[in-house]
C-alpha cells in the first residue's frame, strides 16, 4: 500500500480507472517528454513539408503527382523495411544498395538470357538477397568482423559485380509484362476500394482483440473512444487516398485511361503487415528487440543471438531484393547505377527519419514506411521546385541529422526517466 501511496496523483488515477480522454492525453504527452515519440517527428515533417510544397508548387498536390510519389518511393521504402531489421540488433548494412542492384542484375539476366519465366526470376532474384544476406550475417555473427567493414567491403564489390553480371555496363531492357506492371501499372478502382475495406477492417479487428485480450488479462486496455478515433483516422485518411487515386490521371483519357491505386502500394502494405506480425507477434520479434538492447543479457538469457544476427541480415538483403525489383520495374531496365548513387543514403535515411534508433533495440516496420514518405515528398517536391541533385542531397541529409539528433535526445532523456 504504501508503494501506491508514493505514486504521483496522475498515475494512481491511470492505474485504477479506465483512461479518460484527459489520461490517455496526459499519458502521450508524458511518454514524448520522457523520450518515446514514435513516429511523430515523421508525421509533423510531412506535414510541413506537404504544406511547403503545395503553397510553392500547386501541381505538387495533384492525383498524377500524389501516384508519382508512391512509386517514386517504393525501392526506397522497401529497402529502409529490410534494413530496420538490422538497426534493430545495432548493426548496419552498407551493401543494401547495391546488393538491390545485384538482384536486380539477375532478375534481367535470367528474363532476358536465360528466357526463364517472371516468377522463377523473382525467385533467383530473391534467393540471391538470401545467400547475400546468409554471408554477411555469417562473417559478422561468427566470424566476428564488424558489420561496418563488412558491408563496406560488400559495398564495394558489389559494384563490380553488378558490372559483371550486365557485361561492363550494358544496358538491360526489362519487357516482361509482369515485371513491369509491378511499378508502373495501377488496380482497377473497384478493387481499390476491396482493399482499402478490409485493410480498415483487419486494423478495427486488431484494435479490439488487442483491447479485450488487454481486458482478460487484467489490464489497462485502450477505450472504445480512442480505438474509434485511430480506426476512423485509418478510414479517413485511406478513403481520401483512395478517392484520389481513383480519379483520371491522364492528360488524354480517350487514348488511355490513367486510374486506380498502383499496384506497388498492396505489395508494401502486405509485407508491412507480414514484418509487423513478425517483430510484434513472434519469439524471434522479441529476441531481434533483446539482441538489440543488451546483447550480453540476451546471451545469457539463452538467446541464440548469432542466429538472430543472420537471420536478420537474410531480411535486409531479401527486402533489397525485392527493392531491386521494383527499381527494375520502374525504370523497366537494370544498368550498372541500380541500387547506386544515394539509394543507400535515403534507405538509411527513410529508417531513421521515421524513428528507427541508430543505437539499437528501437524501432518499426512501420518507421521505413513513414521516412521513406518523407525522403519522397523531399525530392519530388524539390523536383518540383526545379532545385538540382544539389539541393536534394543538403535538404536530405539535413532531415537525417536532425532524426538522428532527436533520436540522441530522446535516449538521452529516456535515460535519465529511468526507461532505458
């Protein structure tokens, strides 16, 4: 009893009632102070950053350039999904750029070459990401060598062996209808709007059963209030998305029609939910969180932490893969600058913008999201504005400093709240 006694009037209140919208209010703002604030920095500079743009370049907000951003982002976003994965047990991966280029190099060499199916070239592009990953993951765990200096050496040679394997430079058309609808083609709108119906339905139902598991177990759960506020702010901002998608893009709409939402946005939504599940919902989630904490303690607690450190860099450089892919897709070609130039950078970028710790033990799928939408709107809007690599490059890297600086900051005062 006396323990209670010595809580703070505020928190004996959230401890015995369910949370008023005054609590939960309280309660947020408290976890921001004491360090814990997600992906909100990500969110308050899309805001800005989309307020800026549409006042100095109103095309900036127009359904062609509001599509243009998804697929403008997608390598990006999938590549920084990978590489939180690493983040998260506090090690890096240099190589994720070009190891995308590499799988990207033998997915239009067995299409074009080969003559193999779209599918089996999918496979051996994404095996290729594994066997990458499967060696990195080894010379670090086990071998002992510093995951910088590895992917620093993978980086490089990466780069040659992309030159390799598309002949000293040439340059490979991609034709197959298959691949190329990936990053250029849209769903019909009806089926736009199946999904965006039961992506609001799968997140409501995980919102309640979290709240009633939550319940049965004797605990705090969320209120029906803030659980209708997330799913209605989910529907609201999805729906407006949707709608905007849906609408003619095309300049001349007799010759071809230009609507729907693009076909890259379900497969980024699906692997989010799959990685989500995966940290979230399962031992090896936790064990990466562990590993990334305190690797010493999570040694000791049984943890087998070099297989947690292959298995998370077998993740990064599969999701390179499939950011290869995309890039591929996109520009319907692989040359020997896929995966280069600042892919790498605005990887890493998207991840820790959105919030993923450079330190370790912090971190979510959902943070690759959110950044790479911010690396996005930064050089699309720029674009727009018709500021050069330049420009583009010092705003960037300015936005990672800052996101990192917070990202310090915010450790240092979740250290000192006794959190960390």
């Amino acid at each position: 009893m006396s323990k209670v006694k010595e809580l703070p009037g505020e928190a004996i209140v959230a401890a015995t009632q369910a949370p008023s919208v005054r609590n939960t209010v309280v309660a947020y703002v408290q976890r921001v102070r004491g360090g814990d604030m997600g992906a909100l920095p990500a969110v308050l500079g899309l805001v800005v950053l989309c307020a800026v743009f549409t006042t100095a370049r109103p095309s900036f907000f127009t359904a062609i350039n509001f599509a243009n951003l998804f697929t403008q982002g997608a390598a990006v976003t999938l590549i920084a999904m990978g590489l939180v994965f690493v983040l998260l047990i506090g090690e890096i991966d240099l190589s994720a750029g070009f190891a995308s280029g590499v799988c990207a190099a033998v997915l239009a060499v067995t299409l074009t070459s080969a003559g193999l199916p779209w599918y089996v070239c999918m496979l051996a592009a994404v095996l290729t990401g594994v066997v990458i990953g499967t060696v990195l993951g080894t010379l670090v765990a086990k071998v002992g060598i510093p995951s910088f200096v590895v992917t620093l050496a993978a980086f490089l040679a990466f780069q040659g062996l992309v030159l390799v394997l598309v002949d000293e430079g040439t340059n490979i058309s991609i034709r197959d209808e298959m691949i190329v609808a990936i990053a250029n083609r849209n769903l019909p709108p009806w089926l736009g709007w199946a999904l965006y119906l039961v992506c609001v339905a799968i997140y409501a139902a995980v919102q309640l059963r979290r709240a009633r598991s939550r319940t049965r177990r004797g605990l705090v759960a969320d209120p029906p209030w803030l659980i209708g506020v997330r799913v209605g702010a989910l529907a609201l901002i999805a729906g407006l998305a949707v709608a905007a998608l849906n609408l003619e893009r095309s300049r001349n709409p007799n010759l071809v029609s230009l609507t729907g939402v693009p076909i890259v946005v379900p497969i980024i939504l699906a692997l989010l939910v799959l990685w989500t599940v995966v940290l979230r919902r399962t031992s090896f989630g936790r064990h990466l969180y562990a590993v990334g904490g305190n690797t010493e303690a999570a040694r000791r607690a049984g943890i087998p932490v070099d297989r947690i450190k292959i298995m998370a860099f077998v993740i990064c450089s599969s999701m390179a893969a499939i950011g290869g892919i995309v890039a591929a897709s996109r520009a319907s070609s692989v040359d020997p600058n896929t995966g280069g130039s600042s892919v790498l950078l605005y990887a890493v970028g998207a991840a820790v913008i959105g919030g993923t710790s450079l330190f370790g033990g912090k971190g979510r799928v959902l943070d690759a999201v959110m950044g790479g939408a911010v690396v996005a709107v930064i050089e699309n809007g720029m674009g727009l504005m018709g500021y050069g690599a330049s420009v583009k490059y010092l705003v960037t890297g300015s936005v990672l400093l800052l996101a990192a600086g917070v990202d310090a900051l915010a450790r240092k005062r979740a250290s000192a709240a006794g959190l960390r």
